[in-house]
DNA sequence: TTCCATACCTAGTGATACTAGGTATGGAAG
DNA sequence: CTTCCATACCTAGTATCACTAGGTATGGAA
C-alpha cells in the first residue's frame, strides 16, 4: 500500500520531463530501490486521476514503426501541487518519526 | 488521512503502558504536536480492530467515583506487530524521501 | 509463427479512515 | 437543582484508494 503518498511519488517522477506509464513505473520501482514496484492497475488509473485533476497533460506518440505511448507531463497546477505533497510528506513523516520513536520515545 | 500508518501510531502510544481510547488520541495528538488531532470515529475502530488481531488486549475500569473506562495493553503480538511495524515505516519513508528528493531528486 | 516484453486499459474488491450521528456520567455554573 | 460541558464510549454508513484480475494490441526475438 502506498497509503495517499502515489499522487506525490507520480508527480516527482515527471519532474525531470514527459515521461509515459511503463517508464514511469520504471522510474519508480529504481528510485525506491525495488521497494515500491507498483502494478499497472495502480499507475493507470492515477495518471488518469491527476489528469482529470488538471495536474497532467497527455498526448498520444506514435514513433514510426513503434508502439503508441501516451506521454505525460507536468502541467503548472501539478508542479504547484508536487510542492504542497512534498510539504506535507515531509510534516507527515516528521510527526510519525516523532511517534514512533524517530526521536526517541521508548522507555530506557 | 493516516494511510495505514494508524496502527502503528496507535501501539506506540501504548508502548509506555495501558491506557483507554480518550487518553491515546491526546497522547498522539501531542507527541505529534497537533498534526494528528484523530477524530474518536477513527481511533476506537481501530482498537477493536487491533484486539481483534490480537495485538490488544483490554479490561474495563470502574474506579469508585468515576467514570468507566477501557483499558488497552499490548500483547506479545502487540509488541512483535510494532516491531515490524517500525521497520516497514523506516522502508516506507525512506524510500518516499528518495523519490521525493529527500536525498536529490530535483534538475539543479 | 510463436512467444515474450512492451504498452495500454478497466471493472470489481477489500481495506481504511473518516463523517455523523448516538449514549451516558461527573462536575461546574447558574 | 438543573443545565451544560468535558469526558468517555460506541457504530453505521461513506468515500477513497490501491490493488487484483482480467483484457487488448504490437514489435521483435526465437
């Protein structure tokens, strides 16, 4: 479970430019070092999510003589939101490290 | 939204010792300096839930003059669950913190 | 030509946290 | 003494989410 955090993770990953679903899910599973290896059902449906959001863009590429890809990107509204998700993950994070113990919070 | 780190955050809170549903959602809600203020139709699903499974254990109190109240221990499982638990959220966030650039992630 | 990897898609499912109610009691305020 | 608030518990229903389990199609390798 990637537990509300794959809206943010999807977004980071177009970061660095347009970027199709396969590869985005690429990106992922190497950025996380194999621990998010994400399945398709999970990938397609948020990109179409975001997209309803207004926070992609997509277009279809027909290379000559290869697959269709539909390419997404980054529109302004998602870069806005990638930086309010990495706000969040990040006071999210810290109060959970706080409770469990990142600080310190077990008996001696 | 706790995104499945509610269990979690829930046996830690009784990691110091029993307490009922009242005092735990204060115990998290300060040791995470407000950012989880958990509403009660959250937290005492969730305990049953977690007796159920057998991490909890409870008793009711009737201190003369008072009101009763459930009390909450964690079990051997308990324990062993909040182990594990804090291992997969060290896994969790650090593998988020890379993707979201925790370490770098963003085009100087 | 057969098969695998790529590349896309969706309907349905299970779990989760939350909303929105409800009950009851002890103590303080009037 | 009664009214109100804080404490303390509870549950039914809901929305969302990530995932399972399917399905389609194509390019290249065997």
């Amino acid at each position: 479970m990637l537990k509300g955090h794959l809206d943010a993770i999807v977004l980071a990953a177009l970061e660095g430019g347009p970027a199709h679903g396969y590869a985005i899910i690429e990106t992922i599973r190497r950025g996380s070092t194999d621990t998010f290896d994400l399945p398709e059902g999970t990938v397609y449906p948020a990109l179409h999510r975001l997209e309803e959001a207004g926070l992609l863009s997509s277009a279809w590429m027909v290379p000559p003589g290869g697959r269709r890809r539909r390419m997404y990107s980054l529109t302004k509204a998602g870069s806005a939101a990638l930086a309010d998700r990495r706000k969040a993950w990040g006071r999210f994070s810290h109060a959970v490290d706080a409770l469990l113990g990142g600080g310190r919070a077990w008996p001696a």
